[in-house]
C-alpha cells in the first residue's frame, strides 16, 4: 500500500519586504540575488539572513577584529573554530571561548543565561575537550532598578542551573552594575576544556561520500531567528521576541558530552560541529566551508519534536542540545550504538559531496541549493563611519580637584566595601557548583580561579576582567588596561598568561560612535596583547547592546588563562600569619577619575585616566612568579576598583583573619591614596626577611616598592586616618549584595 | 578493596568519586552502568553525586527503577557496604535503603559552599566511620538544591533511638544551631545510616575534600573506611 502523496505546502515568495522582515538590508537582499545569480527561495533567504547577521557574520566588526595578534608557539587553533586551542605541554591543550547571550537573557533571563552556558559548553567540546571550568561576566542595570532584582536572580539561577547539571564548575566571573545596562543586561559565559593534542576535533566536512550524521535533541520550531534577534536593538515590542529565546536542558547536554567523549575515541569521526546559533544552517555551511566540500541533507531524516515543520524552521530552529558530525563511511551503526547506549538520538541526515554547494531536500523536492561561498566569504563586510562621541571631552574635564570627601576615611571605606560593585559576590557564587570535579585550588572570590590538572603538576589560572567605565572614558586605553588586568590577576595566583578570549559588548554599530569606541577598543586590547605577549584565540562580538537609542557602556570583557607549571607554587589573594611585612608593588597615588569612588559617592563618570605602562605590568608579573616559586611571596592581590584602602580590606577579609596596621602618609589629597584607582599595582605579604629581599628584587627590576606596615590583630588601621575591626568589614562587605536581591 | 561507582545518565561526581577511592583509599575502583545487572564482584559500592536522568521529576525518583539498582539493593540486603553521596543518599533514601526524603533547600536555591558536621555514632557503627570519632567536627562542602532532610517525627524519634543519625550540620565549634544548618534538615540531618549499618547516605561530598591541595583532607577519613 503507498500513502497518498501529500505535496510539501508552497514555499512564500520572496522580495525585499520579507528580506526586510528576515534582518537583511534592500543592498544585502540585491548582493544576494546578484552573488547566486536569481531570487533565492524562502529557506534560502532565511539562510542567508542568519548566516549574515551581525551575530554570525561579524560583518561590521571583522575588519577591526583582523588587527588583533592571534598567533604564537603555542596557539594550535586561533579564532575561526568553535573554539581557541593553546598547547600547555605533557601532550594536553586548553581549549577556551567566552560568549555573549545577552539579548535572550533579558527577555527570558533564566532560559537565555542556561542556554548561554550550554551553547558555549558545546563549542568547547566539539572540540573534544572536557570542560574542566565555566567563568561568566555580568552587568546589570541600577541596583535600584525595577527589574534588577528579577534579572540578576534568573540569570545566576539559569548560569547555576546548566553548570551544575552538567557538574561543570562554575569558577570565577564578574558581576557589575550600571544604569548603561538597565535595558540590555550582558550575560558573557566562558568555558575551559582540556583535550589531549592528538585528539582535537575540528568542524570539518570531508570525505565526498561520508554520512553526515545529526545527534541529540528533536528539532523543536524554538529559538528561530535567535541569530537575527541577537543584531537588532530592544524596543516595546521585545517582550513579544520571548519565543526567540531557547529552552535548555542540560540533562540531555550532559548525556551528548558523554557520548561524543565516548564516540571521539573511536577513529570514526571526521568532523564535529554543534548547532548553536542558526542552527542546522551554520552547522551544515560552516563544516562544509572549512572542508571545501558540499553537503547534501535530506529533512526527512531530521528528527522532529511536532508534526508540520516546514524547511524553513528546520533549518533556522536553534533547538538547543544538538551536534552535527562527519563520520567515517561504514562506521555509522558503530557511532549509533555509542549515541544509544547513552539514549541520545542519532540519525544520518545527508552525505558530503563532491563541489561547493548545500543541497536541502524536503519531501522529495530540493528547497535548497546554494553554493557555501556567499553565505560565508560572500558576507557583506562592513567598515562602518566612526566617530569621536560628542561631550566625550568635558567628561575628561571634570574637575575632580573641586569634589569634596564625602565622609571621614572610615565611612567612606565603609560605604564602598559594602557597594554594590565591590561588596562580596557570595549570594552569587554560592548558587554555582564551583568544587566539582575536584580540581578547584582556588575558586571564586580571588583574582583569579585555579584548577589542578590530574595526571600533571600543572594547574591553570582563570580570571574574566573589565572596567566598562575606563572604556567608555577612553576605549583605546580602557581596553589595554582590561587586559593588563586579567594578566596582573593571574600573575597574583603565581601563573603566566597564555592567551586571552574576548566577548565584545558594544552598542548600534551604525552610530559612528558606537564605532569609534569599538574600533578603539580593538586597537588597545591588541596594543596590550602584543606588549604582554598574549594572542587572542577565541572571541565573540556583541552589538546593537541598545534599547531605545540608549547603548550599554563599552564592554569588552576578557577571559584569560594562565599557567602555573608548579601548583604547588600557587598564590593567594589573603593575608596568612600575624607579623607579616605588606608591601604595595607599584605607585603609591591613584586616581579619581573613572573610579568607584566617583560613581558611590558623586554618581560621576569623568576626568583623565592613569595610563598602562605594559612593560612595567610585563616586570610585575615576573616579580609575582619568581616570588612564589622561590617562596619569598606569600600573599598578591591586584589594587583595582576602589583603590588601596579597598585592596587592603579584601586582605583581610580574603586571608586567614588576622587584620592589618598601615602607615602611609598622604602625599596628596587622602582620597586619591586611599581610594583612587591606578594599574600596576598589587599588594603583597610576605615575611620580614623575605620582604627585605623583594624590596631588593624590585629595586633591580625598577619597580616602585614600598613598606604599608603588617599584618596583626583583628582590624584594618591606617595610622592617622582610620580604624575599623574587621567583623564590621565583613558585615558590610557580605551584606552588599544581599539588600539588592533581598535575601 | 575493589569499589564499585555507579553510573546514572546524568552522575556527575562519579568521576570524583573514583579518583578519591583510588587515591584517598588505594582502593581499585571499577564504574557499574546504570542499564546492567553486573556488579563485577565489588566489595563496596558508592553511588555518587549529580543529577541522575535529570532530577527533573524529584531527586532520585527515577534512579532507583534502574536495572543497576535492583542489584544495589541485593548487595546492601546482604550486608554489602553502600555510601551514598548527595544524589546518591537521595536515591537510597528513594529506593528505601535509607529512611526519609530530601527536600528543597529552606533558600530554595542551589547552595554550594562548606559546612561543618559532627559525627553522631561510634566509630564502630558503620565501615565508614571507623576513623571518625563520636562527636569529631568535619568541614565539608555541600553542593546541592534538595538537601532539606525530612522525615515524621515518629521515625526521627526511632533513628535517634536506634542511633542512625550518623551526622548533623553544626557550626565550626561543634554547636548545633539555626545558622549552621545550610538546608533547613529537620533536627540538623546531614547523614543517616540504616539499622544494619552497612548503608550510609549524607549530602555533604567527601570525595571534594580528600586532599591537602584542595586545602581539606577531612572528607579521606570516610573514603578511607573502603579502605581495609
């Protein structure tokens, strides 16, 4: 008996107003009538919108982007694949990516924020890597904000929610709030994985004649245009995007991390690639662009979650927890048993073929037909008008000198360890996993998180890092200065930096603006990459972060892994043992403008920042490392936001309990010693003896070093200016947060 | 001593697990799935932490249908050594090898941080506890969303008689009180065991803390109870 043969309904036609409908420009819609040579079909028209939004095709960024150093003696795979590859010797690499979902956790925080750490989970172990730990960057709007409350506590729970499923350690981050972000919170997630070098996999189609097989999760209609969604800005009608946004389920994650561990031992995959954003789209173009070959996938054999799913969903649906792979021909029932032991779906959809094109079929009649280039190469490249923004010079004008002090030294102190920038991060924290694994040497809370690695000595150091506010100031030096401070926090656990990932969060990149501070930031995280001698492997670029013409302030987080050879030479950001010597590397004054201090007590943003010196930071971290190793250094912590007085109170509160005794007399206004902000400096503890012979070591390397006093008894006391016990630090510091998310 | 971990979709300390038998316990640790009947002639059995099919129905609820569980539940009926950790102390307490149910934590929130516990039984009341003093405070770290020990007050009364508790939260001193309990366990539950003794659950991990280099060597004392 045959069934009735139903014709597959009609595709719509096509023309500019529903190019215009999918994100694509009039100009972008004739470039793609003009590149395949006749009007594309509705699926094909839905391809090209995703695979040339801003999110996939980094169309207005890529010609910044090509500037930044990506290459070194142990970058094995630079930005282009799923994720970057650093070699860290004994036959291992560290695989690593951080990535944006900023748009869908706004409209949906706890979904989008899951949904972020899945996608980026994925990336990493496509690759074959385990991932060994997860970071995550977030800004939020005013802590007084409507919405904060509800944004912040949906994103840690979706965050916590798919790490600890997956039993993923959450180890570190950033949590950061600013009026810039109240309509466009950014949730930056980055995951660390560990691959032995001989077993990296690499999103490549090759072998004409070899199945192309789809595991995981049923295609549900979720997530369509997610892509699309991502490059566009906010307005009223966001709220009615929530369908735009997926659904995770990490249970179903971890059961495909297992398998494709599992499946990556057999020699039977050629390829891997997961569907993240674009779904079976960029998956099927990109291995088939990265293998010059083709792809031939039949729709019928895509494993569906409803009935009456037309090609264009099918294509375009970002259904979370799914891989596309490239197996051996004739291995295919050896891959499907491994995918079924482990109750995943595993079908073969298509074949690689000979020549360059994708080919989709669907009930018998071919939807698509398209050679792989223009979707790719074929990607408008945009190298948009920029401009310095307006009023950017009276804000370096600001006349600190006139603000006055806003309290005594101790309610000022008190007032900025409890703010909601610098106060404890444990309510935050404390919802993630972080000693999984058993591998944690230091979580969160440090300057930077440290995991062993079983089976070696070795352990990695991991730190995320930005100040948003010293780049919206000046984005060139901002931007250096991010990087200097991810390579001064690792240094201050004992590790060298290896290479740096990157997650762009910028405003309309139409606005000139927008584009100054981009391309800016650019320049100065390559300047700063190139002085300390740290490629960039991995990124992701985050635009059109407005809501209403309102763009978030500059944020371009870094995500940086170091290496420490000895784990037993790692460092601590805590005082340890009464009578220590405390010795500030570094300038002794900081700065006001672009400080905490400004925003807690004027709610300013202004004045001319300090600038980097990259090669005294290079010497600093030398002095750090060589000080750990030879065991003259006991204690490192990096002076940054809120200053001296907030750095020695992180001491304290950080290390075994014992206070600390300052005497330093001010040289300028006391403010400025206290509270002002400046790189390059780090605060260290070490014992009388060995604190004579780092005075010596920093005299050599021409390092400005000085004696702030020692450590004892149970307060905070800087002679003549103010005295506090460290309960009443350690009530305000953990209180913080608490009185925002009212717990 | 040849230890066998179970494997649920969805374990996620088995691998921890297995690293602390072999390294904290010079135990030989072997991994039992979750769809076999085999136990592989293990002496000790840990099921492990995690989120076993899910969690998405309740804790444990679906674990313990699983064919490897039927064996588990012979091999304890025996009188074979069982520890069940996080998860796996929800999943016996689901399977009734161990009385009571874990719920939602007082914070309805995932909570993961250090606790202190004191251990509640002689050291000879279970394989486990042979190294641990009565009254000796343990810090260990929880991980956990459903660690809120429940159970009548009936059935508290008789694991207090029969001295199944085998340890309660505390604060670092050793005192019990409303702080020191992270979960909202009635009566300060962390740890139980069964009448026999041959079965121990608690929701703190022990195999996070068997090592100087992750600054806390306290959870080896229960690991080690594999060990001879």
């Amino acid at each position: 008996m045959t069934a009735p043969a139903t014709a597959a309904p009609r595709e719509p036609e096509v023309d500019e107003k529903v190019a215009r409908g999918m994100g694509l420009t009039p100009a972008e819609y004739a470039r793609i009538c003009d590149l395949i040579g006749r009007k594309p079909g509705y699926t094909e028209l839905g391809m090209f919108a995703v695979m040339w939004s801003e999110h996939c095709s980094y169309k207005s960024s890529r010609v910044h982007l090509k500037t930044f150093p990506t290459t070194g003696p142990r970058v094995l795979k630079g930005p282009g694949e799923n994720a970057g590859i650093v070699s860290i010797g004994d036959g291992l690499a560290v695989v690593f990516k951080m990535e944006s979902h900023n748009h869908p956790s706004f409209i949906e925080p706890h979904q989008g924020a899951a949904t972020g750490v899945g996608g980026i989970l994925r990336d990493v172990f496509t690759m074959g890597a385990r991932p060994i730990a997860n970071l995550n960057s977030l800004s939020f709007g005013a802590p007084d904000h409507p919405k904060t409350r509800y944004l912040l506590g949906g994103v840690v729970s979706g965050v916590g929610s798919y790490g600890n499923c997956m039993g993923v350690p959450t180890v570190g981050g950033e949590l950061r709030f600013h009026p810039s972000y109240n309509g466009n919170n950014l949730v930056n997630a980055m995951t660390v994985g560990l691959v032995p070098e001989e077993k990296i996999f690499l999103g490549q189609a090759h072998g004409v004649g070899n199945p192309v097989m789809y595991v995981g999760s049923r295609t549900g209609r979720d997530g369509i245009h997610g892509a699309t969604m991502a490059s566009g800005e906010f307005d009223q009608e966001t709220e009615e995007k929530r369908p735009t946004v997926q659904v995770g389920d990490p249970f179903t994650e971890k059961l495909l991390l297992e398998a494709c561990l599992e499946a990556m031992k057999s020699d039977h995959i050629v390829g891997i690639q997961d569907m993240g954003a674009a779904g079976l789209t960029c998956s099927t173009v990109e291995m088939a662009d990265r293998g010059n070959t083709g792809i031939l996938l039949d729709l019928d054999k895509v494993p569906l979650r409803e009935d009456g799913m037309v090609p264009y969903e099918m294509m375009l649906s970002e259904s979370q927890e799914r891989m596309l792979l490239v197996a051996q021909k004739g291995h295919e029932q050896d891959l499907i048993r491994i995918f079924q032991k482990w109750d995943l779906q595993c079908s073969v959809v298509g074949e690689v073929t000979d020549g360059d094109r994708v080919v989709v079929k669907h009930q018998g009649r071919v939807v698509v037909d398209l050679p792989v280039n223009p979707l790719t190469s074929g990607a408008p490249l945009y190298d948009r008008p920029r401009a310095e923004p307006e009023g950017l010079h009276e804000l370096h004008d600001l006349d600190l000198a006139s603000l006055d002090s806003g309290g005594t030294p101790a309610e000022t102190l008190v007032r900025l360890i409890g703010s909601p920038n610098l106060c404890s991060r444990r309510w935050v924290w404390s919802q993630y996993d972080h000693t999984v694994q058993t591998n944690t040497v230091r979580g969160p809370g440090g300057d930077a998180a440290v995991v062993r690695i079983k089976g070696t000595h070795k352990a990695l150091a991991l730190t995320s890092d930005v100040n948003p506010r010293l780049v919206a100031l000046d984005p060139e030096e901002g931007a250096a200065q991010a990087v200097a401070e991810a390579a001064r926090n690792v240094a201050c656990v004992g590790a060298v930096p290896l290479a740096i990932t990157d997650c762009l969060n910028f405003g309309n990149p139409e606005k000139p603006d927008v584009m100054w501070q981009f391309e800016r930031a650019v320049a100065g995280l390559g300047r700063a990459c190139r002085a300390l001698g740290v490629p960039v492997v991995s990124g992701n670029v985050s635009l059109y972060n407005e809501t209403e013409g309102k763009g978030i302030l500059p944020t371009p987080t870094v995500g940086m892994v170091g290496l420490i050879d000895n784990v037993a030479h790692v460092g601590q950001a805590g005082f340890r043992d009464e009578g220590d010597v405390i010795l500030l590397l570094g300038d002794a004054m900081g700065s006001l403008a672009g400080s905490e201090w400004l925003h807690v007590l004027h709610g300013l943003l202004g004045g001319r920042i300090p600038r980097v010196d990259l090669a005294r930071e290079r010497t600093l971290g030398e002095l750090l490392r060589d000080g750990y190793r030879n065991g003259t250094i006991k204690s490192a912590h990096d002076v940054s936001e809120g200053g001296l007085a907030v750095a020695l109170a992180e001491c304290c509160l950080l290390g075994s309990g014992a206070g600390a005794t300052i005497k330093l007399d001010p040289i300028d206004r006391i403010d400025s010693l206290l509270f002002g902000e400046a790189p390059g400096r780090v605060v260290v503890s070490a014992t009388a003896a060995n604190a004579r012979k780092l005075e010596k070591a920093a005299e050599k390397a021409g390092l400005p070093c000085r004696k702030l006093g020692k450590v004892e008894g149970d307060h905070l006391e800087w002679k003549g200016l103010f005295r506090l016990s460290l309960a009443t630090l350690r009530d305000v510091h953990e209180g913080g947060l608490r009185a925002i998310v009212g717990a | 001593m040849k230890v066998g971990i179970v494997v649920f979709p969805g374990s996620n300390c088995d691998h921890d697990c297995y690293y602390a038998a072999a390294h904290a316990a010079g135990a030989h640790p072997v991994f039992l799935w979750h769809k076999d009947h085999e136990l592989k002639n293990v002496d000790a059995i840990i099921v492990p932490g995690g989120f076993s099919y899910g969690d998405y129905l309740r804790s444990g609820a679906m674990a313990r249908f699983s064919p490897i569980m039927e064996e588990v539940v012979a091999f304890a009926n025996r009188g074979g050594m069982v520890l069940g950790v996080c998860n796996g102390f929800q999943i016996l307490t689901e399977s009734g090898l161990l009385p009571g149910v874990l719920m939602r934590n007082k914070n309805l929130k995932f909570l993961c941080c250090d606790v202190h516990v004191r251990s509640e039984l002689e050291p000879s009341a279970t394989p486990f506890t042979k190294k641990i003093d009565k009254g000796r405070v343990l810090r260990m770290p929880i991980a956990h969303n459903d660690g809120c020990y429940y159970a009548d007050a009936e059935t508290l009364d008789r694991l207090e008689g029969e001295g199944q508790i085998a340890f309660r939260y505390v604060s670092a001193a050793g005192a019990i009180s409303e702080s020191g309990n992270p979960n909202g366990s009635l009566r300060s539950i962390a740890g139980v065991r069964n009448e026999k003794g041959n079965v121990l659950g608690l929701m703190p991990h022990p195999e996070r803390c068997a090592e100087d280099l992750l600054g806390n060597q306290d959870g080896a004392l229960l690991i080690q109870g594999f060990s001879s």
